[in-house]
C-alpha cells in the first residue's frame, strides 16, 4: 500500500503585507502524481519553493517523507529531487561529468555514483549521450539531464516546474512518458501551465488561486465534475437571463455563438427539471437541453478568472516584489 511522502498543512508566506500563500493544505502519496496549476501571481512557484526548501514559510510546516522541513532540513531535502523551469546545467560538461558532480552533491556514496549514473541515464533515455556535451545537446535532451539531476540520489519525492516548455510535441510526448514511469515508484509534483498535460500524465489535480487552494481533485472525480457541471439549452424566444440565473443551483449563464446557452450549475444541484418547467410557463419553446461538458481549460478559467486582475492590484500596492510569486 502506498504510503505518504509529502504532508502540507497551514502554509502561508507573507512579501511584506501580501499574502502569497493562504493556509494551503494538502499530501502526496508514493506512487501518485500531482498536477499544480495555477495562472502567473496565485503562489504556485512560492509554494513549490517552500516544498523544496528554498523559501522559508511565514506559517505552516512541511514534512518529506516523516521529516519536518523546518526542525530537519537536511534529512527533509535529502528526500527530494528538483527540476525548477530552467534545468541547472552547466553546459561545459559531458553528461556523465555532470551527472557524477550531481550524485556527489547528493551524498551518494562514491563506490555507487557509477551504478547510480547509469541508471539514472537509462531511465532518462540519456544511454547514448554520456560524453557528450551538455551544451551540444538539444532542448529536450537538456531537459532529460535536468531530471536526471534531480532523480539520480532515488529520492522519494521529486518536484518538476514546466519540465516542458519550450519542447517540440515528440519531446513533450517522451517527457511525459518519463514521468509516468517516475510516478510508479516516486511522488511527482508536475508544476504546468499545459493543461492537457495534467490531464494524461497526472493522477491528481490542483489549483490554487489567489494563495488559495480552489480545487484539489482527483483525475476520475474531475472528469466526472467536467461532464456534470453544465447544461447546454436552446429556445425558440430568447429568454430573460435573469430568470435562469436565479433558479436553484444554477452559478451563471453564457451565451453561445449559434444561439444557444451554457447553464453552468452546482454539481449536486442540476437544474433540468426547473428549467423544463419554466420554459413551458414562459412559453420560450424549448427544442434542445443536454448535458454539457465542461474542458480542464474551462474549469481553470471558471476558478482563476478574476486571477490576475486582482494580483495586479495587490502587488501594485506593495512595495515587495518577488519573482516566485
């Protein structure tokens, strides 16, 4: 049975008077990967920061694999690898140089560094490129070097920020089936702003907004959430939006370029029947309602709409900036 790796409870972190991270709570298990989505200011990178030791928390605690980040970090960062957005790399040197520079950074007994090195190129799809020079390599084998980096000490826990980018689609399709394969025996933390890419390679989905948390759900529960949370319905008379809106259940109405509405509603609330009802009293002739089906892009844009006019002003008051935000 799997076990947990990562527990999160009560984060916080204050840039002067802006809360970046509010009471973010959450686990990973072994063998789970975890999709962190959030758009540009909601505290997504600070909060992965603070995961992998590189960013003390204003409040909260951190425990890896039964060990407090705080009261031990030493023995909490020795059980987490990290891939951040730009994969560390020194480009002067060959692939098996820089691997081997990596292991000793990770105390990995030098009588097992060779074993460990080869492993890890082989699980990277990097057996044939170990002279080679890191600066010589393409985009997406740079990439394979950055987890490479972050896999070779067998760490339990490993955290990769946007292991993507910047990938042509067989490269990203290669990485991905990378960390599937790192998600059977590790936790992954999948940072992304590729939104499909949460949904073939992670088990779980978060998003956080605002420094808040607004979703945190399992790949099975969203797709049932994407297929129950809306209605599509068209009328021959065009109705008063008003009257949709208020009906029990219902949190908002948008029309639809052919005419049709997009009834987005409560997902233990669905408001057919009332619909049916007051379209027959109204007399605005009904001819099509259906379930709708809501994509991961909608979802995100529902829960972060009003993101990043809202972090804009507060960072517009603030005389604290930060990068990681």
């Amino acid at each position: 049975m799997s076990h947990t790796l990562v527990e999160i409870n009560n984060l916080s972190r204050f840039y002067g008077t802006l809360q970046a991270v509010k009471d973010v709570s959450f686990t990973i298990r072994q063998g789970e990967v975890l999709g962190f989505l959030g758009p540009n200011g909601a505290g997504k990178t600070t909060t992965m920061q603070i995961i992998s030791g590189n960013l003390a928390p204003s409040g909260g605690s951190v425990t890896i694999a039964n060990h407090d980040l705080l009261e031990d970090p030493r023995a909490a960062k020795n059980q987490i690898g990290y891939l951040p957005e730009s994969p560390p790399l020194y480009r002067e040197l060959t692939v098996n140089e820089y691997l081997d520079y990596c292991a000793a950074l990770n105390n990995v007994p030098r009588a097992k560094r060779l074993s460990a090195r080869e492993n890890t190129k082989e699980r990277c799809g990097l057996h044939d490129a170990g002279k080679r020079l890191i600066g010589n390599l393409s985009k997406g084998f740079q990439q394979r070097v950055g987890i490479a980096q972050a896999i070779i000490h067998l760490p339990p826990v490993v955290i990769l920020d946007e292991p993507t980018v910047g990938l042509d689609p067989i490269q990203i399709r290669e990485i991905r089936a990378l960390i599937r394969e790192l998600g059977r025996d590790h936790g992954v933390i999948l940072s992304t702003h590729i939104l499909p890419e949460v949904q073939t390679t992670c088990d779980r989905v978060q998003i956080i907004n605002k420094g808040e948390l607004v979703l945190n759900e399992s790949i099975e529960g969203l797709e049932h959430h994407m297929k129950s949370a809306s209605l599509t319905v068209a009328f021959h008379q065009s109705p008063d939006l008003q009257f949709l809106e208020n009906l029990p259940g219902v949190k908002s109405v948008h029309p639809e370029k052919d005419g049709r509405l997009r009834v987005f509603h409560e997902t233990e609330q669905n408001p057919t029947d009332a619909i049916l009802r007051m379209a027959v009293n109204k007399n605005w002739g009904l001819y099509e309602i259906r379930p709708g089906r809501l994509s991961l892009e909608q979802i995100f844009v529902e829960l972060t709409s009003d993101a990043a006019l809202e972090n804009a002003e507060a960072l517009a008051t603030t005389t604290t900036t930060d990068s990681g935000l």
